[in-house]
C-alpha cells in the first residue's frame, strides 16, 4: 500500500504529533485510551514523526487530555440523549469512533478542507448520523450548516492556542448565541505556555505560533450571559494518574507547585 504523502505545514502539521501520541499510547502496557486506530493511521503515512518528539511522557500526558475530554463529551451524550456534538480542529482524532455515539446524536467533525481531505483517506467514516465540515473555524458560514435545534456539546482539543483571543472570543459567543443551551470542552494554555511555546517541539518544527493565552478562566463568563465555567483542571495534575509513566512523575509535580508553572495548561467545562 502507497504511503500517504504528507504536505501540512503550521497548525495543521501539529495533528502528526498528537496522532502520533495516540499511537505511542495504544501501545503502552496499561493504554489510557486503546487507540488502535491511530496507530493504523500512523503507519499509513509517509511522515518522519522523529519531528514531534514524543516520548512516553508526552504520548501519555495528551491520552489523557484526550481522556478528559472523552469523558466530559461522553457524559453530556449521556445527559442529552438528543444531542448535537460539534468537534472542532478534529485532525486525525477518532473521537466520534471511540465514543460511538447513540444514533440520535448528530456529530459534526471540523477542520481545514486539506486536513478533512487526509483524514477522509485515511481513517473509516464512523456509524450513525454523522457529518464533516471542511472549514477553518473562524470563517463566518460553516456554523449556518448546523441545525440549532438542539443541546450542543462543542469539543476541541488542541486548538484555542492556535486562535488569536479575538478569534476565540467570537467563536464561543457563536455557538453560545446560536444553540438554545450546551457546553465547551477545551484545552487551553496559560500565559507560561504561550511564553514556552517553541519549547515544544510539534510547535517549533512546525512552524506554528501559539497566540492565545487563558489565565483566568472565569474572564470567558463574562464574555455571554450565562456562561459559567464549570470545571478547571491544572494540566499538570495529570501526574496524580495512575496510567501517567512513572519518570514524569517528579517532574510534573514539582511544576505543578511552583507559582509561574502551575496554570501553564488547563482542561475547561463550560456551560451555557
Ligand atoms: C494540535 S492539532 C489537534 C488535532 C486534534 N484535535 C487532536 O487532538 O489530534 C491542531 C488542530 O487544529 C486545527 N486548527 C487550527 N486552527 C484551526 C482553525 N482556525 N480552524 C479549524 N481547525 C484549525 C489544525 O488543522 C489541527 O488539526
């Protein structure tokens, strides 16, 4: 079988790396996910993932924000058995097919049309009542397509970053205007992250900039009419983990105590 070529560059290139996590994950002794899927897609490509510089630690501190964002995702399914679920910057993430959602949940996958392109080569269409839109999410027409009818769970992993504050700002008071009530769940950085960004090696070969910065995630509530943030967890807490490797223990709990470390990354619930 030909191996996919790949020509990203920027914020799409940085799909590769947490892919690649993914797959470094599935193969673990005690998985945080079981990603199988990524690791097949991972071995279709024609990519040197040298350039993201997983390792154990890595591989396993994305599963596990992943896992977080699974969980938040899959308990709002729970709560709303007709739901909408709008996962925004999907990448190569097969979020909709580790989740199977219930047929009566309508689930859009977003990203730029070059990545929606790989993707539909190289991952399986998941079941049930799904849908793909080809679209930077800051361009003004890609929300018309979605019915407002419903709840709406709007999930993204790995993207607020890439935005600049403004961009993320008019995002949330979109979707927040648009459906009649729903939750975000996201990652962010703080500004120690934003400061750090080419430390981080899928950021620095790929040539992106990281732009936004969240330090107070209370300051979002303010930003519609009842928007309330529901949860905040530390990233670095993920240490506490059982399935977190052992030789990023210290180290993440050391960071995850000093005062300029400790909101370099965050896991964010809001509701509206
Ligand atoms: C770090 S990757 C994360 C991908 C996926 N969420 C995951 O966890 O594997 C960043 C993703 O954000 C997407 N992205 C960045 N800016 C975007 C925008 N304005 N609109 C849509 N997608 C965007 C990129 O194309 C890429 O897929």
């Amino acid at each position: 079988m030909d191996l996919e070529k790949i020509s990203l560059t920027g914020a799409p290139e940085t799909l590769l790396t947490t892919l690649y996590c993914r797959a470094v994950d599935s193969r673990a002794e005690n998985p945080v996910l079981g990603d199988d899927a990524a690791a097949r897609a991972v071995e279709r490509v024609d990519y040197d993932f040298r350039r993201t510089g997983v390792n154990r630690v890595t591989a396993a501190g994305v599963a596990l924000r992943a896992k977080q964002l699974d969980d938040w995702t899959a308990e709002f399914m729970a709560e709303h058995e007709k739901a909408t679920v709008l996962h925004l910057a999907c990448g190569l993430d097969t979020r909709a097919q580790r989740l199977a959602p219930a047929s009566t949940v309508r689930w859009y996958d977003v990203d730029y049309p070059q990545v929606m392109e790989l993707r539909q080569r190289l991952l399986t269409t998941p079941d049930g009542d799904y849908h793909t839109i080809a679209s930077s999410v800051t361009e003004d027409d890609w929300l018309d397509s979605v019915p407002a009818d419903r709840p709406t769970a709007t999930v993204f992993e790995g993207l607020s970053m890439y935005l600049t504050e403004e961009d993320g700002k008019r995002l949330i008071q979109r979707i927040a205007e648009r459906f009649p009530s729903g939750q975000l769940l996201f990652d962010c950085y703080g500004k120690m992250g934003i400061r750090m960004q080419k430390l981080v090696p899928a950021v620095r070969n790929s040539g992106a900039t990281l732009h936004w910065a969240i330090e107070d995630p209370s300051v979002l509530e303010s930003w519609h009419p009842g928007l309330r943030c529901r949860d905040a967890i530390r990233s670095l807490e993920i240490y506490r983990c059982d399935k977190f490797p052992r030789e990023g223990r210290t180290s993440y709990r050391v960071l995850s105590r000093l005062p300029g470390f400790k909101n370099v990354g965050r896991f964010l619930r809001y509701e509206f």
